[in-house]
C-alpha cells in the first residue's frame, strides 16, 4: 500500500518504541512473588500494555485486595527499577527518530502511560530531544488516544499525519482522525495488526515509507 506523504509521525511507546519484554511483565510477577500473591497470566499482563495507566493500576490493585495500594506503589517502585537495569528500545528506534526529523517530518509520542512513567523512559533513554510534543494519560476525563491525538495534529497546525504503533488502541485512533495508521511487526500487537492501514517490519520502516512517499510526490503520483 502506498500513503501519502506525511509532515507528522506520531508514535506509540511501550510496544512501539520501547520492548517491555523485561520490565513491565517481570516487574508484575516478581510484586506478586513478593507479596504472595498468585501469579497472573503473561499473556493477560500482556494485555495491560498499551490500555490508560489508570486501567493498569487498577487491575494491579484488584488483585491486592486489601493490600491494593501497596501492591500498586510496589510493582511501580520495581518497574522504575527494571526499566532502568534491564530496560530497552527497539532496534533504531532513536536512529528513526532522528532520520525523519532531519527529512523535515515533526514527531511526536503518544501514549496511554501517566507522565512519571513516560517521563522516566523518555530520561533513561535520552530521548527527550527527539520529540516536538508528548502526551501522556493524565487520568479519567483527559480525553481517549483519538482526541489527543487529534490534539497534536491540531497544535502542529495541521497536514498529513502518521500514527505509528502496535495496538488496535493506536489504529482506532488513527482511524477516528483521519491519518494513515502504521503498524510496526514486533510488540503485543499480533492480530491487531492486522487492522493497521500498512505493516512495516521494524521502525526503520517508517523512513522507508516516507523516502517512498516523497519520491511519488515529486514525481507527481498520488499516495
């Protein structure tokens, strides 16, 4: 499938840009471990990944019971942990970043993750510089990933946008706005994928979409 070329790529975080794999799921079976508490499914912790901070926390704390704040502050207080020890990007993550902001494309993340949490990725990682926006979940009433997305666009002035991620949260979001979905082939989208406008394996697909898109238009063929 060919898009149009594109001025804004906005992208997904954990699963996009950054591999849970060693921080998130750990993070929740080791809190668990720890306060005796049965361990859950991976694939429902899984799950979590990509949905709002607040419906994470809460899930956290239904398992806790009585101890459900604590058990909250706890698997926060050891992701903060894994993420700084064992914590990575994808391959050239920040390499693509980069690349399409040197192609005079303006970037921006968007993610369903609270701000202490984003915050620390976007520190541990050095990425701070390669966003021209960032929205985080600020909890219950800050609006869906649609409408911030559509936020984003919205402040940047507006043109021709990509949403990039692994999610069908992503897509929908997309979708809603009108912009070209972008999924990327590794994280916890497995089927969902599927309901992205274009696949791309790996984040370096992205410059590859937009070298293509930009040699179409100026030879004058439509995305």
């Amino acid at each position: 499938m060919d898009i149009p070329d594109f001025e804004i790529a906005v992208f997904d975080m954990d699963g996009t840009l950054y591999s849970t794999d060693n921080s998130v799921v750990p993070a929740v079976l080791d809190t668990f471990r720890e306060f005796g508490i049965p361990e859950p499914p991976v694939d429902e912790i899984e799950d979590l990944i990509g949905r709002p901070d607040t419906y994470y926390h809460d899930w956290v704390r239904r398992h806790g019971g009585d101890m459900g704040d604590q058990l909250v502050e706890a698997v926060d207080a050891r992701e903060r942990e894994l993420v700084s020890e064992r914590g990575s990007l994808y391959p050239r993550a920040k390499e693509t970043l980069r690349e399409l902001r040197r192609l005079g494309v303006r970037t921006a993340l968007l993610t369903n993750a609270g701000h202490d949490y984003c915050s620390m990725v976007l520190h541990t990682f050095d990425m701070e510089d390669l966003f021209d926006a960032v929205s985080w979940f600020e909890g219950h009433g800050d609006g869906d990933k649609a409408e911030r997305l559509g936020r984003i666009i919205r402040d940047f002035g507006g043109g021709t946008a990509i949403m990039v991620g692994d999610r069908f949260y992503d897509f929908e979001a997309a979708k809603a706005v009108g912009c070209t979905s972008v999924g990327v082939s590794h994280g916890f989208g497995n089927e969902e994928l599927d309901t992205a406008d274009i696949v791309v394996h790996g984040l370096w697909g992205t410059v590859e979409l937009k070298l293509r898109a930009t040699a179409r238009r100026l030879e004058g063929v439509d995305g």
